[in-house]
C-alpha cells in the first residue's frame, strides 16, 4: 500500500501542472484583463485611479498622456488605451508582470506555488491566502452540512427503497427526489426565503449572513443556534439536487448485492433478513458510497454555491471567485484553482483509501502489478 500511495502523490504533480498549463492558457486568450481594467478606471477619474494604482510619476504619465497623441504600438494592444503615454502603458504592465512572455509569468507563478506562495491580490491590497481563510469558513459550514444531510437521508433511504424495490413507497420516493433534482438551487433557495424568511407567509429565519450583529455578545449555546439558525435554509437550498444521485446509488448497489450467490446462502443458513441485510450486504455494498464521500464533499464545498452566497449574503469562496473573475484579479484566480485541485487530486486518493478501511480484502497494490 505505501508503494501504491508514493505512486498517487507522484502521479498529482504532473496532473496538477497539467490542469494550471490549460487553465493558464484559457485565461491567456480571454478578453480583458487587469491592465484593461485599470485603465476602463481611468476613463473620467485618471487621478483617482492612478492614485490606486500607485505612483505620483504615474499619475504624471496618464495626465500627460490624455493630452493626446497619436496611438502607438504600446496602447494598441489595450482597450481604453487611446491617447494614453505609451511609458504609463508600460509601468501598468510590469505592475502586473505582463512585461515578461507568458511561459516565464507561468513557471514564476508555478515555482512561487510550489512553496505555497500565492502572492497578492491585484485590487484588494492582501495576500491571497489571508483572503481564501477569511471566506472559507462560509464555504465549509455550507459544504459540511449539506454533505452530512445528504448522506444521513439518502443512505438509509437508498437502503429502504432496495427493500422494497418495485412498492409503492419505491415509486413515488422516486418521484419525490427525482423532482427535487430537477429543482435549481438558487429557485429554492427563493421559495423558502418566500415561505420562511419574511416573504409572504412566515417570518421565521434570517434573510442574509451566518451570524447576527449581536453575535459575539451572545453566550456560548446562544451563538450556537443562533449560527445554526442562520445556516438552516442556505444548506436546505443546497441539499435539494443532491439527494437523487446518492439515494439511487445506494438502492443500486444494494440491489446489485442482494442478487448475489453469498446472500442466497446466507439466508439458507437460517439467518434473519436483518442480519443478512446489515452484517453481509451492507459492507460491500456501501463501499462505492462510502469512498465517494471525500469527493463529494469537496464537489459539494467549492461547487455550486455562488448563486446561494449572493441570494443568503453569504461572503464565501463562491463570490469571492466570482468576483476575482470579473475584476481579472488573475493571483486570486490561479491560486484558488491551485489549491483547490491540489485538494481535489489529495481526497481522491483519501476515497482510494477509503476502500480499503471498508473492505481491507482490496489490494491496489496487486491491481496494478
């Protein structure tokens, strides 16, 4: 198992430089970027703008440059360049390290990552890690909850439809979950604030944030609930799609198990439906479910949030890469992809293992040779 371990970790390094060289790319040939956005700023308000951007010399350079001038090279590759020094051009784009090609910026930025460097934000003024910890406990709480109710109803659900295979319960639980999947989360996530949160019924939760503003003069149970008050309707509107998948992956598993030679003998012996339900079925029929648990966490943690973030005002991973996109804040951007595949690749290689916590029968070792 350690060899087949050492072999996983190697495997991650060209994987993840792989995923960072394609979305590198992508990035390369999007319209816009930071030095077109900073100067789309500088249309009307020159000085403010190049006051952000720092440098009394180049507040120089964009006042002298709007006096105009016929455009050059330098500002022909920009937007929003017209009429602007070509020497102010230059300074916005080694500010932002476009002065050098785009492989040596991408093995810089990859060394850099490599010793967990993630630099600065272009137009936040803060280290890129310092921003990812102060969103992520929003993502976390979200992605925690709605993993563990997921599971905690679609299992013994899967299990109870795979009992009962082909009943009425069978039919219409089908029905039910089939139309929460169609339901988008964001569509829920309105309903309830409709029905629950001061719409037009019931007032009973709150509209926006994981805490109140008296938060921290609460006592210890009552921050609890009142955390807990807050995140009740973000993770329903998230759990809503994620039952379908793991319900009907559990019946079939079980269903596929329950068919199988062992469990005829096991009732043949005389045992109890039960006991050949939960002591022989179910280890290997949870192992897919079980070892798919660490990717789904982290599908559901850094996926599909960014709607519910904005509608619960909730200042999480979601929007602040939503807004690292829109504003081309290009260190927030490869950093988090960075990081996150690097967390995904890990918890694929956890789920491997998990395999064999459940069941230590497998061998990865023995597979591949």
């Amino acid at each position: 198992m350690t060899a087949y371990i050492v072999r996983r970790l190697l495997l991650i390094i060209p994987t993840l430089f792989g995923i960072m060289v394609i979305n590198f790319a992508i990035v390369q040939f999007a319209p816009g970027g930071p030095v077109e956005r900073v100067l789309a700023e500088l249309q009307g308000t020159a000085v403010d703008a190049t006051a952000r951007i720092g440098g009394g010399g180049g507040g120089d350079s964009a006042s002298g440059g709007q006096a105009g001038g016929p455009a050059t090279g330098a500002e022909s590759k920009y937007r929003g360049a017209q009429g602007l020094d070509p020497a102010f051009i230059k300074d916005l784009e080694k500010q932002f390290g476009f002065d050098k090609p785009a492989h040596e910026r991408f093995l810089q930025m990859m060394w850099s990552y490599a010793r967990f460097d993630f630099g600065q934000s272009y137009f936040r003024d803060r280290d890129v890690v310092d921003l990812v910890l102060e969103k992520m406990p929003v993502s976390i709480s979200l992605g925690v909850w709605t993993t563990l109710i997921i599971y905690l109803i679609s299992i013994p659900l899967g299990i109870r439809k795979a009992v009962r295979d082909g009943s009425r319960f069978d039919v219409w639980t089908s029905s039910v979950i089939s139309i929460g999947n169609a339901i988008p989360a964001f569509l829920f996530a309105v309903l309830l604030i409709v029905l629950f949160a001061g719409g037009s019924y019931f007032n009973w939760f709150p509209l926006r944030g994981l805490t109140s503003e008296n938060w921290s003069e609460l006592s210890l149970a009552g921050k609890v609930l009142d955390y807990l008050w807050h995140i009740v309707l973000p993770v329903l509107s998230l759990s809503i799609g994620g039952f379908a998948a793991l319900t009907m992956l559990t019946k079939n598993s079980f269903l596929d198990q329950i068919g199988q030679q062992y469990v005829q003998t096991a009732r043949a012996k005389g045992l109890s439906e039960r006991r050949v339900l939960y002591g022989h079925v179910f280890r290997n029929a949870m192992l897919i479910v079980i070892a798919g648990f660490p990717s789904a966490f982290v599908g559901i943690l850094f996926t599909g949030s960014l709607l519910i973030e904005i509608i619960f005002s909730l200042d999480g991973l979601g929007l602040l890469g939503f807004e690292a996109a829109i504003n081309r804040d290009y260190p927030v951007i490869f950093a988090t992809v960075y990081f996150f595949t690097l967390l995904g690749l890990v918890m694929n290689l956890i789920g491997d293992l998990t395999y064999v916590l459940v069941d230590p029968r497998i061998d990865f070792e023995a597979r591949d040779a």
